[in-house]
C-alpha cells in the first residue's frame, strides 16, 4: 500500500495545468484463501489508474510495474479486459483502458459549443473539464474523434447514487443539441 500511497504523491509532479495530476489508488482486494480463517496463497489488488495529459497505458503501466513491492514479489501487472455483451448481443471487446482527452479552446468543436452554449442558456457557458469520465474516452482518446461535452445536471451528482437532473436543465440541452450540429458547420467553414 505504502508503494501505490507515494507513486500517488510522485504523481504530483507530472501535473497537467488544466486537468491536474493524474492518480492511483488500491480499489479492491480479493484473496484466494478458502475461508476468512485461512492463509491465502494469494491475491489480486485492483489499482484505478487515472491518467492526466501525456500519460499512457504503456507509461502508467511501467510506473506500477516499477513499484518495489511488484519487483520484490514477481507480481504480475495486468490491465484488464472489458468484454461484456451489449442488450443487443454484441461484444465489442476492449482494454479497460480510458485515455486522456484535451481540445484546446480554439478548436472549432469548442468555439461551436461555445456559440450552441450562448443559444442554450442565453449567455457564455463555462469551458472547463468534467472530472468524471464519458465516452469521449473512446471518441477522443482512443479515436481521435474532436469530442466536446454538454450535458444537464450538477457535476457533483454524475455518476453518483444522488444522480439527479433538473427539468429546467433538459431544456437548455435540448436546446444546444438542436443548435450545436449547425455552429459547429460555421465553425469549420468560417
């Protein structure tokens, strides 16, 4: 634990200005052990590696891999699949691998949701990031596809038992989807 608690802290020093650092965190134990009075002959600790600007699956991976407990021991480091079935039957397998994604505000997809915003709310909309992950992990991260997020609700509800949404909310995006597809045409034939 002590090896994952200072690799969290080193993190720090690979701070991306607008994302922050990245981070690592033991999220799961599971021992092989019969029974709860029984010595395991061993385990599987699950480590949630987020990832900021410029990190990689391959640079995040030698970072645990480096890890005086990993060498000492022989462990294994592992990332892991995700291949589970669609409600249509599809599987569509995948590394559970969530890449970092930045467009930079000058990016025609953003001066887009920027003026779409402006029709949604009836003022300038915040350009920020979320700090909860969406599927621009594949779009952005993993595609290269200019992805930008607006959505309804609070940030701090998303992806929480207390998700919740706003009526009021719904409008506003319904109004920037409908008007976002033709700024960001503009955008790209300026």
């Amino acid at each position: 634990m002590a090896d994952v608690e200072r690799l969290n802290e080193a993190l720090a020093g690979t701070a991306d200005p607008f994302l922050g650092k990245g981070s690592v965190t033991i999220s799961d134990i599971r021992a092989t052990s019969p029974s709860l009075c029984a010595v395991a002959d061993s385990c599987t600790i699950h480590l949630d590696r987020r990832l900021t600007r410029g990190e990689t699956l391959e640079s995040a991976v030698k970072e645990i891999e480096a890890l005086p407990g990993v060498r000492a021991t022989g462990a294994t480091v592992t990332v892991l699949d995700y291949a589970r079935a669609a409600y249509t039957g599809l599987v569509y397998p995948t590394k559970k691998y969530y890449p970092t994604w930045v467009l930079e505000e000058d990016h025609p997809a953003v001066r887009a949701a920027v003026a779409a915003g402006e029709i949604a709310l009836g003022k300038a909309p915040v350009v920020d990031k979320w700090v909860f992950s969406t599927n621009g992990v594949s779009t952005a991260g993993m595609f290269g596809v200019p992805t930008v997020g607006f959505g309804p609700a609070h940030e701090i509800h998303a992806h929480t038992p207390d998700d919740q949404c706003p009526i009021a909310h719904l409008t506003s995006a319904a109004r920037f989807y409908a008007a976002y597809p033709q700024r960001y045409l503009a955008a790209l034939n300026p």
